[in-house]
C-alpha cells in the first residue's frame, strides 16, 4: 500500500505540452480500469463511478474540464454560483504506473525532423512528434484519465535504468507534477528496461496497472524476464510499442546514411533495393513482440507516430473493453 497523498485533490490540470487543456474533453466517456474486473481479481473491489443505488456519495471538488456534465450538484451551483462534481466512494484505489523510455532512440522525429530530440523544444513537436513525445502524450492521457477516476497514478523514465521514479499518488495537483516530468525529460543515452523494471518492482508492491512505452530496442528475452516479475506478483502489464512511421516504412528517399542514435554508428544504404527486406524484418521484430507478450498474458499495442494519441488510447481502450486482447 502507498501513503495517501498530500496533494491538492481539487486543483486543475494547468494544462502542458503533453495534456493540453482544449483537448480534455475528448477523454470525458474514457475509463481506465484493470482487465481482471471482468475476470474476478478485482471484483467488488475497484468500483466504477456511477451513480445509482449502492454507491454511496462522498465528497465534492470543482468541475474541470472534461468532467461529465451530469456529475454537476446544480443546486451547490444555484447557492454558489461555482461548479462542483459529486463524487462517490470506491471500494479500492487503483494503483497506475507509467514508464516511459527516454533513451536516444526515442528522440527520432523523421527525415524532416533530423537532429531534435523529442521532449524539448515548443509545441511544433506535437506536430510533428518524436517516439518519446507520442509516448508522452498517450501516458498523459492515461494518467488524467486515471486521476480523474480518483485513482493513483506513478511515473517513471526508462534512462540508463530508473529515472525521475515518482510514487503513486491521486489528485490533479500531482498530475501536474507528473507532466512537468514529462516535459523536463529528454531523449538520450539508453533506457536499460530491464534495469527500470528491476527498480520499479522494488519501489511498489501489490496488484495495480504497469503500462510501458517503448520502442522495444532491447534484448527481448531479458525485457520480457522482468516483465513477468510483474505478472508473477499477481499485477497487469500493457505494452505500447512505440515507433516512428520511417522504422515501419522507410522515407521515401534514396541513397541515405543511416545513424544509430545510441551508439552513433553510420552506415550508407541504397533505400529502394533494402526496403522489401528490411519491411520483412521489421513486421518480424514487432510480431515477435507482440506473440511473447500476450503468450504471457501482457497486453501489447503497436502505435505510430503517424497516428493521433487520442485515437490510439481510445482505439485500445475499447477493444481492451470489449475483452478482447489487442
């Protein structure tokens, strides 16, 4: 179990690069809850927030954006010209740990975008983002949706083993520390998973949610080995495989120099004549991925940079709802 938080539970997500306040309202109908409700693990112990007979009302906090306009106490709203949400008791917090892999190879933003390193810079990478800025944008997603649900949520970076470890905690004000993580990290060096994995299962402990972006540019058979410490314990892991439209498909060019970000190896490729080969290799890489993952049990999602993060949690999310393994 954690500490109950110290945070301010009624402060407002301020807004950051990762979670734009504009766009919140699109992540009102989502929920973020263990697959084992379904199953029985957590039955009758991570209730949902609806409302009805047998839920018990609890407190109120100030309305933010995207909050459900039902929630709203019209009639506090009549004695104080603010709004507020109801909220009602859960029978048990949901624990949420993020981790996210800041190594080199994340900081990939294409041909056109060569040399900057996601996570820094303005709002332009949002258009055109690198692998740690999708991920970023998918965990920030998470993380309100999560905190929302008046459940916890911890961050972590994958950098040379564990970094910027932040423990799990509720409330908006903590969201807000959790995003100024986000925005402080940057893409460099490499992620040791195994390492991150390794600190993580020492820092938590009990049943909850591990959800890792990465791009998976690791030794499987170890990364999976600590992966399964997780499911061992009795918790559940969600892999978002994180990768740039050139990995999938190549650019569109020709004779290219291709540089490994980690170790600054070169090398000189003819485009065309490799990208047969090299679109075989790649679906390889990712399919075997995916196949040791969910023989584990673990959910795994491949994502591109190319596809929208709103679209990309709400596309999981559902299918993940409908009790089918993506």
């Amino acid at each position: 179990m954690y500490p109950a938080t110290d945070a301010d539970d009624t402060a407002k997500p301020t807004g950051s690069r990762y979670l734009r306040v504009q766009e919140l309202g699109r992540l009102r109908d989502v929920v973020f809850a263990p697959r084992r409700v379904v199953k029985g693990v957590y039955t009758g112990r991570h209730a949902s927030r609806q409302r009805g007979q047998g839920v018990e009302f609890n407190d109120y906090r100030e309305y933010s954006p995207g909050d459900e306009v039902g929630d709203i106490d019209w009639k506090v709203f009549g004695r104080s010209d603010r709004l507020y949400v109801k909220l009602f008791e859960h029978q048990a917090d949901l624990t949420v740990t993020l981790l996210v892999d800041a190594s080199a190879s994340m900081g990939y933003t294409g041909v056109e975008g060569a040399g900057r390193a996601g996570g820094t810079g303005d709002i332009r990478g949002i258009n055109n983002p690198s692998k740690y800025d999708q991920a970023c944008l998918m965990a920030g997603a998470i993380a309100f949706v999560t905190v929302r649900q008046q459940d916890r949520v911890g961050f972590a970076l994958a950098q040379e083993g564990l970094h910027e470890a932040m423990v799990p905690r509720g409330g908006f004000a903590h969201l807000n520390h959790v995003l100024g993580a986000m925005e402080r990290g940057q893409a460099k060096g490499e992620a040791h998973l195994t390492e991150a994995l390794g600190g993580l299962g020492r820092r938590t402990s009990g049943r909850g949610l591990l959800v890792l972006f990465s791009d998976l540019m690791e030794d499987r058979d170890a990364v999976m080995q600590a992966l399964g410490a997780f499911t061992a314990r009795g918790g559940e892991v969600i892999v978002f495989q994180v990768l740039h439209e050139d990995e999938l498909r190549l650019p569109d060019v020709g004779e290219a120099v291709f540089v490994d970000s980690e170790t600054g190896e070169r090398v000189r490729v003819d485009v065309a004549g490799v990208r047969r080969a090299y679109r075989e290799k790649i679906v390889q890489a990712t399919d075997g991925w995916r196949d040791a993952l969910v023989a584990r049990g673990i959910d795994y999602r491949l994502v591109s940079t190319g596809t929208h993060y709103h679209e990309a949690i709400r596309d999981y999310l559902f299918t993940r709802a409908g009790g089918r393994m993506p």
